[in-house]
C-alpha cells in the first residue's frame, strides 16, 4: 500500500497575503476622496474635519497610504507631501488631465510670444523674492511675502545688471523676441511701461505690474499664494504647497541665472538661494529657461 502525500494548498494568484487585511470598496472610495482634497489647493485640513481625518488615516495606516498613493499615481498625479500644514500636496505630472500647463496660461494671457517670456520671468521672480535664501526654501515653518511692486522693481534692477552684462560683452542690446531665456526677456521688460494705466486708473494688463499682478493672481487661484491686502500693487504671503513647487524650480537654468545676479533684497546683503559656483555656464538653451515659452 503506497503512503499518500498530502500537496501543500498554494494560494491563488492575486490573493491577499497572509495576515493582509483586504482592501475594501470603502478603502478605496476613502483613498479616492483623500486624493479629491489633494486636489482642492486652497482646502485647509485644518478646516475640514473630514480631511484631518483621512490625512491622520494616511500617517497611521500603511496599507491605507499605498492604496492612496496608488489612486494618485493612476491619475497621474505626483504627491509631494502629506503633512497637516501642506495637505496632501500633489502636482500633475505633464500627460495628467489634471496638469495646469503653464504653457496654455502664458498663450491665455497674452498672445504675443515676447509677452509670454515676460509672464515667465515674473513667475521666475515671483519665486526668488519669495524664498530669498536657501534656509527659506529648507524651513518648512518658513513664510514668504511678496507684493506686486517689489517684483517689478526687483525684475528692473535685474534688467540693469543684465543690461551692463551684454554692454561689457559686446552683445546686441535690441529686443528680440523669438530667444529663448533671460537675454530675450531683460531687452523687453526694460523698454515696457511699469505701471501704464488707463483713463479710469486701472492697471494696464501689459504693463510689467499687470503681468507680475496676473501671474500673481494664478498663483493665488492655484492655492500657492494668499492674498493680504492691496499696498504696493498687491500683496500676498507663501502657502506650504508653494515653498514644494519652489524646491523643485530652484534648481532650474533660468533660476540659477536669476538668483546668481544676487541682486534679491534680503536683510544681510547675501546673494540668494545657491548662486551658481564660478565658471558654470549659464547659456541658455530653448525650453530650459523660463516655465513657459
């Protein structure tokens, strides 16, 4: 009489592992809805019980943060943080049907595509006198302020070191348009009216402060600038999603020319962010340059 051996019963393919609760439709619609708050930039945790809630769910419940992280991820979202004081701050990588493109904003606000450089350099320095030093960016508690003037009055002050930068290397100082980076933006920034207004004294949106306030304005419809008040053109403070954006723009070509001028105002007098070491080239190349071309 032959011994019979007993087979080990193997688990089915895409069962859950031992021990592994599973997911559940409630899970998934929970992680959903975490990610549709994620999605609400201006939606403050601390305001909705229901969003503290699941953010609480997310830092104390592993699987619940994969199956989040999940969803997200098949939306083609990216999550840059999970945290009481940013949310669940995501951004849409460029193929999401979420993705705000810069590009579509700059061809909305104007059609001119000189004027889309300039929409470009204002968010280039919207950024750099927001977060004027490298502890800044580093700091999460860190708040930054910004108002419509000072930007403009910042980007000038660039345009007349870029200016003396092309004069002493013989370069050409007319405007051209069609260059991509800083050398085309400064030519026409500079020859732009400030502040041109019409007869009832409402800005001009193609003057320097209409664009700095428009650019200003998507920011802040965006959830990464809050209004404070209307002195100085307008001003405006820093969200925890901004200072996230920022980190990533920090490292660009375009900022790195911007910030290695160190011409940002702050209170010591030092240069801002990381100016580039000393030989590194700064040529720009098209589409490395500004947010938008």
């Amino acid at each position: 009489m032959t011994e019979q051996t007993t087979e080990p019963v193997r688990e089915q393919a895409g069962a859950p592992a031992p021990h592994t609760p599973a997911v559940t439709p409630a899970d998934a619609a929970d992680a959903a809805r975490l990610v549709s708050f994620g999605l609400q930039p201006r939606l403050q945790p601390a305001r909705d019980a229901e969003y503290g809630e699941l953010l609480r769910r997310y830092r104390e419940d592993p699987p619940f943060a994969r199956l989040a992280d999940a969803v997200a991820t098949g939306l083609g979202l990216i999550v840059l943080e999970v945290s009481d004081r940013a949310g669940m701050a995501v951004t849409a990588d460029e193929d999401s049907v979420f993705a705000v493109r810069m590009g579509d904003y700059a061809r909305r606000a104007a059609t001119d595509s000189a004027d889309r450089f300039l929409h470009g350099l204002a968010h280039l320095a919207l950024a750099a006198m927001a977060f004027p030093r490298p502890e800044d960016l580093a700091d999460d508690g860190y708040i930054g302020r910004v108002t419509v003037n000072g930007v403009d009055a910042f980007v000038r002050q660039a345009c007349r070191k870029l200016g003396e930068r092309a004069e002493e290397q013989g370069d050409n100082t007319d405007p051209v348009s069609d260059a991509p980076g800083l050398e085309a933006a400064w030519r026409v920034w500079a020859r732009r009216s400030s502040t041109g207004a019409t007869k009832d004294a409402r800005r001009l949106a193609g003057s320097t402060t209409g664009i700095v306030g428009k650019a200003a304005a998507f920011l802040t419809e965006s959830g990464f600038l809050q209004r404070t008040g209307d002195e100085a053109g307008g001003t405006y403070r820093t969200t925890a999603r901004y200072q996230l954006q920022v980190r990533d723009l920090a490292g660009g070509a375009a900022m790195s020319e911007l910030l290695g001028l160190g011409i940002v105002p702050v209170s010591d007098g030092t240069a801002t962010l990381l100016p580039p070491d000393e030989g590194d080239d700064l040529d720009l190349v098209a589409d490395a340059g500004l947010p938008f071309s």
